[in-house]
C-alpha cells in the first residue's frame, strides 16, 4: 500500500482525516514563491478523454494512470510517488505523482530528453493510437496549476486556457501522430519584496503546446536532437517504434498578479447566451408558477368558503330554520375525502427513509451550492468540491434520521427499530454497491478511474463512524418529539375511490408533473454533465445557485398542482403519488443522458456505454429521491393548510 493512502486510511480513522484537513488547508490559497533557479516540481494526473476534434463527439469514459506502462512515458530515476490529495480528489479521478521533468525558475531549457529512448512494441502502439483517435488529454501540474493549452470560443473568439494537452491528434488522413515533444511556457509573477529581501517568483500560468517529432533522436555523446522541422512520430501497430521524449521550457515574464491566475482557465462560454437562455427558462417558469398558484389559491377560496357556507346552512337546518340556496348540490371535491387523506401511505417505513434520505440531499445540495456561490469551492482547491459534498452528506445524516423518525412517526408507523436501521442504511448501501459494480468495469479495463481499494475502505468507514452514530442520535430525537397531528379525524373504513380518467391516470400524470422542474434545470444539467464527462472546469455556480431555487419552486408548485387535482377527484392516497411525480425529474434527467448521448458521445466500446448509462442512472436516482422529497413535503404542507381551513363535523 502506498504510503500517502495509508496515511489516508489511518488519518480517516482518527477524526483529524485527510478530508478534515484539507477542508481548513486550503491547497493552493496561500501562494508559494520561488527563489530564482529554485526548482519548481511538475506532477502528472491521470490521461483523460476529451471531446475529439475531427467530429466533436466524445469517445470514451475510462481515464488512465499517466504511468501506465502501455503509454511508455518517463518515470523518475527512483521512481514515482504519490503526491498527497484529498479523498474528493481522489474519488473524483484524481492520480497525482511525480515525475522527472526539471524546471528551474526563470532558467530556460531548449530541447532536453525525458529519459533515454523508449520502445513501443506493436500491442502498446495500437492501443496508444486509440487512445489519440479518441482525442484522450494529457493533464500536468505545476504549482497547483493545471498545463493547459490555448483554446478560442468559437462564438465570441476570446482566449482561454483548457486544462489538459493532446496525447496525439489526427490528421486528415486518418493518420495518428504522437505528441513526443513538450514546449512548456510558463509565466511568471515578480514580487518585490522588503529591500532587504530578494526579489520572489510565482507561477501564474502554465501552458504546454505539444508537438509531434519523428527525427528526434539521443546521440552517443548524450546531445539531443528535438528533431525540430522533421517528420511527425507515428506509432508502428505491426512492429516496434522507438520513440524519444523531449521537452524545452520557457519563463516568460508576465503582468498577471498571482490572486487573479485562474481567471483565464475560468471561462464562461458565451455567457450571453446563457444568460439569455436561463432568464428565457426563468421567465417561462415564474410564468406558469405564478399562474398555477394563482388558479389554485382562487379555486381553494372559493371551495372553502362553499363549504363553510354549506356548514352553515346545515346548521341552521337543524336549528329548524331551513334556508335553501340556490345551486347548492352534495358535498363534493376535496372536502369529501377528509376523512380519508391522512390515512396511512402503502410502506409508510420505505417513503419514510426515502424521505429522510431526500432531505438530507436537499440539504447537503442547497449549502455546497451556497459555499460555492461564495467562491469558497474554487477550483484552486484541487478536490475540494468533492470533499465538501462527502463531508455534508455525511454530517447531514442527522437531520435525515429525524426528518425520517419524525414523518414515520406521524404516518403511524410502529416498526420504529426497523426506520432507525434503514434510514442511515438503505440508500446509501444501494448507492454503494451500484458504485462498486460500476468501479469493477473500471478496474478491469485496467483504468485509473478505479477508485482505489482503501480509499472505498475510508469512505465505508467514515460512514459507520461519523454519519451512522449521527442518524442514530437524529432518529432517536425524532421520535422523542411529537408527531405532527392530522386537522382531520380519519374514519376507520377506507372510501371506495373512483377510478382515474384523464391526465390523473397514474402515468400521465407522473410525467406531467415531473417535466416541469426538468425544464427549470435543463440547460445548467447539459453543461454539468458536459464538463463531468470531458474533464473541464464547471465554475458557473451562481448558475447553478439560480437553477436550484427555479427547480425547487417548480417543483413544489406541480405537485401541489397535482395532489389537489387528485383530491378533487376524490383519490386520496396521494402520498407515494406525489413522491413519483415530483420525483420523475429524475427520470427526465435520464433522458436527458441519453439525448446527450446521441448528440455528444460515441462509444467504442461497452464498457463505455455501459459507464456511462450507469453513472447516469445513479445521478437520475439521486435526483429522484431529491425532487421527490421536495413534492412530497410542498403536498403535505399544502394538505394540511387545506383540510386545517375547512370545518368537519
Ligand atoms: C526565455 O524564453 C522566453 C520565451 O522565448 C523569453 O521571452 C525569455 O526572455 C527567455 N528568458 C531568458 C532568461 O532567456
């Protein structure tokens, strides 16, 4: 076991765990200056698949270790090792290791050789080969900051760094050429220090632009020859080729102070557009929002006033003074199920759970999104987005005991040892098992992408250590407090309900209710997911920030919709409906992969598909339990109010 994993481990164990701390060190926020000529390390990431360039269409999934002996790059002279990441960084792909390049501040170097000559045989070619035609990146790091090369919007023409460099590119003949020469540019940031001290230098941008060099070559004397103007290096898939990697560095000197260095990689493509296209969306949802809560408030008065009215003159019935209004027919509509509504849900102890985990999503989204918005997730923290989820989900598990305690408390459910077990257990076991089974795809496609065996160990640890002991005590408080009593008496014999027809069958109806929060999210979810699956830098929180509070509007807003249809038509157990309507948003976010899928992506091979719908299907479960907790608690509130307003004898 490498020794930074085991410190991991055994860090996780005590509480002070490698997450903890680089939750309060932040990586890359206190700067570290340079003595001229003092060395500045170079890391290298894992290889990741990027969106290819002859037909702008994704090919591949699976990342590889940057030491992958199939790729035959440099290793240093003792070998490499593991540079100390945080456990977001590591779940969220991250391989960091040294490597030998040697950079010295300030001090140019032109044509240098990695190592000595390598030798690809025919198997290793061919597979590197894919590797190019499937436009896979090369990712670096130097002084926090990732290698990047200089990319064009195409829409606005601006200049902006993507992290990452071609490991080959195609040529119009179909030819694959391999990048065996690195031109490393990097820019510095002069600080002038107290008179007394020396003048410091900061890395401010890092830019690679590869090359390919078929005539470079190591003489006997140890000179080397970049090759420079010579043929491109092709990769033999029948016999050896031998291939010699070289790098130049060059310092240049530059005006960009060292806080705003990331700006450039930060970009917003075309943030018109996507202002236009949210406000667009936001408009159309603030529209329909408006105009449903505006029908429904209208119709509830009317109906409440009705049937206090009508309580009334049955009063005054009795009383012997008989007034008759006109057009006053039965009772009708929602009121006539009150005795009904508030029956106990079908498996009060699964919605319970779900809704315990529902909340404890919903929380933990809502405040990462908010530190987000506040720029404390900034990408200079490599892994620190990954950290933060994991860290929140886990303490939040306190309020997903309670809020899961407490509903099934209030639904009459008595099996209350079982809730208590579940709730920390049930979804996230399943999260983890889909996860795990994804990982064995991974690891037997031999990619880096696997989550390392301990580091799955930590995760399952810091869960029975941290998050389980906090349900416990959260369920065991939620069932002390007191259940939320029903306005309405319910009647010991259930009512017949009356069979659906229309739109409130159960199917329309489910995906009637879930399009619409869909809508609030779909162009922020198309971004995220193109910026997951190629590796890029998503930073468009506030965004997202926007995108959540439009989905979770839109979301209480059709279900509520939808339960008062339902109760007007005389169903009652509108319940687990809410819970599905409101939760088919994942089911949309689905489509959603599968659209992107079709345009974006082009698989090979199955492991890719097979990836790639998995991971999909388990952010669409996530977002279900999410939406569908949401609805379910909007209903219930509106439920409540509802029947709380009228008067029953
Ligand atoms: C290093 O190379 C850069 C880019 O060619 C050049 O601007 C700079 O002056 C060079 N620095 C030294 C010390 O030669």
């Amino acid at each position: 076991m490498p020794s930074s994993r085991r410190t991991l481990l055994l860090s996780s164990l005590l509480l002070s765990s490698s997450p903890f701390t680089s939750a309060f060190y932040l990586p890359g926020v206190a700067p570290s200056s340079y003595d001229k000529g003092q060395a500045v390390p170079l890391y290298v990431n894992h290889l990741t698949p990027g969106i290819a360039a002859q037909d702008d269409q994704l090919h591949a999934v699976l990342s590889y270790d940057y030491y992958n002996p199939i790729f035959h790059f440099c290793q240093p002279k003792d070998g490499p090792k593991d540079v100390r990441e945080s456990l977001g960084s590591i779940i969220f792909g991250d391989r960091i290791r040294t490597s030998p390049f040697e950079l010295h501040m300030g001090e140019n170097e032109t044509c240098k050789s990695v190592c000595e000559e390598v030798t690809f045989g025919p198997r290793d070619g061919r597979f590197t080969n894919n590797r190019i035609q499937q436009a896979y990146d090369i990712n670096w790091l130097v002084d926090g900051l990732p290698a990047a090369m200089v990319s064009l919007d195409p829409i606005t023409h601006a200049e902006f760094y993507s992290p990452g460099f071609l490991l080959g590119t195609v040529d119009d003949n179909g030819e694959k050429m391999l990048n065996n020469h690195f031109d490393i540019l990097i820019d510095y940031h002069k600080v002038a220090g107290l008179p007394s001290q020396e003048t410091k230098y900061r890395v401010v941008s890092v830019l690679v632009q590869p090359a390919s060099r078929g005539n470079s070559f190591i003489e006997s004397s140890g000179q080397v020859d970049c090759g420079e103007g010579g043929s491109p290096m092709i990769l033999s898939e029948t016999q050896d080729t031998k291939v010699v990697w070289t790098y130049s560095v060059y310092w240049r000197e530059s005006d960009t102070a060292w806080a705003t260095r990331w700006d450039k990689y930060l970009h917003v493509f075309d943030p018109k557009i996507h202002w236009f296209s949210l406000i667009n969306s936001s408009v159309f949802v603030v529209f329909l929002v408006g105009m449903v809560s505006m029908i429904l408030i209208r119709a509830l008065r009317k109906d409440i006033a009705r049937y206090n009215r009508l309580d009334q003159i049955n009063l005054d019935d009795l009383n012997g003074t008989s007034v008759v209004e006109d057009g006053i027919q039965e009772d009708s509509g929602w009121k006539l199920v009150h005795g009904d509504v508030f029956r106990c849900p079908k498996s009060p102890l699964l919605l319970s759970v779900l809704l315990g985990n529902g909340i404890q999503l919903f929380v933990m989204t809502g405040v990462t999104v908010a530190f987000a918005l506040f720029g404390l997730l900034s990408p200079a923290n490599r892994g620190f987005l990954g950290t933060t989820i994991l860290i929140l989900y886990t303490l939040f598990g306190f309020i997903g005991g309670y809020v899961s305690s407490r509903a099934y408390k209030s639904f009459g459910g008595e099996a209350w040892k079982r809730n208590i077990v579940l709730t920390p257990l049930l979804v996230p076991t399943m999260v983890f098992i889909w996860f795990f089974l994804m990982n064995l795809f991974v690891w037997a496609k031999n990619s880096s992408g696997a989550v390392p065996f301990t580091t799955m160990i930590a995760m399952v640890l810091i869960w029975f250590v941290i998050s389980l002991p906090l349900s416990f005590a959260g369920s065991w408080l939620g069932f002390k407090s007191q259940a939320y009593e029903a306005p309405t008496k319910t009647n010991q014999i259930p009512r017949q309900i009356p069979p659906p027809a229309g739109t409130l069958r159960p199917i329309p109806s489910l995906l009637l209710t879930g399009i619409l929060p869909f809508a609030a999210i779909f162009v922020e979810l198309y971004l995220i997911m193109n910026s997951l699956w190629t590796s890029k830098i998503y930073y468009m929180f506030g965004f997202l920030f926007l995108c959540y509070g439009l989905m979770i509007i839109t979301t209480a807003a059709t279900t509520i919709l939808l339960v008062y249809f339902m109760l007007c038509a005389e169903d009652y157990r509108w319940q687990w409906r809410a819970f599905n309507g409101a939760g088919m948003t994942g089911f949309y976010v689905f489509m959603n992969a599968l659209l992107f899928w079709a345009t974006r992506v082009s698989f090979g091979g199955l492991t890719g598909a097979v990836l790639y719908l998995g991971y999909s299907a388990l952010i669409a479960f996530l977002v279900y339990i999410l939406t569908g907790t949401i609805g379910f608690f909007a209903s219930w509130a509106f439920v409540r109010k509802i029947y709380g307003s009228i008067k029953v004898d």
